[in-house]
C-alpha cells in the first residue's frame, strides 16, 4: 500500500509534466453536469477536481463551485481555470469543509485512487446536505479492454487504484446510504474501444466499435453513478 505522500508526488508530477492535459479535456465534463441535472445559484463539490475543467463548467452555469484535490500542482492549474472556485490541497478522507453544506457532489474517476475509499465516500456524505445529489465515476473490473489485453487497471493502478464490477460498486454505494437513481456507461470508453481496434484487421475492428452499442452497462469501461443521499 502506497503512503498518502507517494500518492501525492505520483500526481504532483503528473500535473507538472501534461498540465492541462493530464485527464480529459475540458468538453468532456459537461455530460456528468448534465446527468446531475444541475441548478443555478446551487453549491457544487468537486472531490479530486484535478485540472478543475468540471468546476470551470459548473461555473458558466452558475454554481457556487468548490474542488479539493491532493495534488498542489493540480490545485494550481485548477485555480488557473476556474478562478471563481474555491479550491483546496485535501485528501478525500479528511475534508476541512461544514456538515450538510453542498448541494452537488461529483467525483469523477478518483474515488478508486482513495487511500480509504469507505472513509473517503463517508466524508463526501457528510459534507453533502441531506437531500444532495451525487455523481460518481468509478471504474469496472470487468471492462472488455483489460480481459482482451490482460490488463489490470489504468496507468494509476501502479501507484494506487481499487477495480470492483458493478454489482460490487452497487452493494458500496447502497450500504453507505445512498440512493442509486440511475447508472449510466462513461462514454469516454467509446473512445478507448476506438483506439484499440485502430490497430486491428478490418473485420476484427468492426466488430470491436461495435461491441459498444450492445454491450451490457456491467461491461463496460466505467459507471456514472447518479444517487440521492438518502
């Protein structure tokens, strides 16, 4: 198990070396603010906001907007894009933040990166008020691209990363308390089926774009959990 330092400089150097493009790019956090069904003049938590794209978003659509990450250089660039926001160097598990205080809570792809996902999810919950709305990224264990490569995990499964199928993120959520309302596939997996059947025979890459259009939700790259805090 990597110590909460580790963790921190893996990201640290990450940040410093792409910058503003160690994650998604700005365009692809609108659809989990979609799926929130957000409202303005609303409080918004991002939990490991990274290059703060979500919170700049979240932001346009007048949010009162707020990030912790636990990376400095992160938090910096952050800053950078989404000045409006308040935004803080915190691990997830010890958030220096009031009880039931944001409307929104979003974490997209970081919870599995936790130290103490339990911990870190029970924080999220607390400072959340008592009818929140969450939006959760989380990654499956059971995604098609690592069974076909033998692959555990992203480039971060090296320094710290938890990978559980859908019901085993179900049973986590609903045992902390919240409400699932919707799960929906993230469609950044699309891109990464694109990707590796680029480099197959014609019939072979056919048939990989199109496992997307009917694979089952429970194999696909990650889930977007839409929940209520109940």
């Amino acid at each position: 198990m990597p110590t909460e330092n580790e963790i921190k400089n893996w990201y640290n150097k990450k940040h410093q070396e792409q910058k503003n493009d160690a994650w998604r790019p700005a365009s692809a956090y609108r659809i989990f603010l979609d799926h929130l069904k957000v409202q303005p003049h609303k409080k918004l938590l991002d939990v490991g906001c990274g290059t703060g794209f979500l919170l700049k978003e979240a932001d346009r659509r007048n949010l009162e907007t707020f990030g912790v990450d636990i990376s400095e250089e992160g938090v910096k660039i952050a800053r950078q894009n989404s000045p409006n926001s308040t935004i803080a160097v915190s691990t997830a598990e010890s958030l220096d933040l009031p009880d039931n205080h944001f409307d929104y809570i979003t974490c997209i792809g970081v919870m599995e990166h936790f130290l103490d996902i339990k911990k870190g999810l029970a924080e999220m919950i607390r400072v959340a008020k008592k009818d929140a709305t969450f939006c959760i990224v989380v990654p499956n264990s059971n995604w098609l691209i690592y069974k076909k490569q033998n692959q555990q995990g992203t480039d971060q499964f090296d320094i710290n990363e938890t990978l559980m199928t859908y019901e085993q993120w179900e049973a986590f959520f609903t045992d902390a308390g919240l409400t699932i309302q919707a799960v929906h596939p993230d469609k950044w997996g699309k891109k990464l089926i694109a990707n590796f059947a680029r480099r197959k025979p014609l019939l072979k890459n056919i048939y990989y774009r199109s496992l997307w259009y009917i694979m089952s939700i429970k194999h696909h790259y990650q889930f977007i959990f839409i929940m209520k805090n109940a």
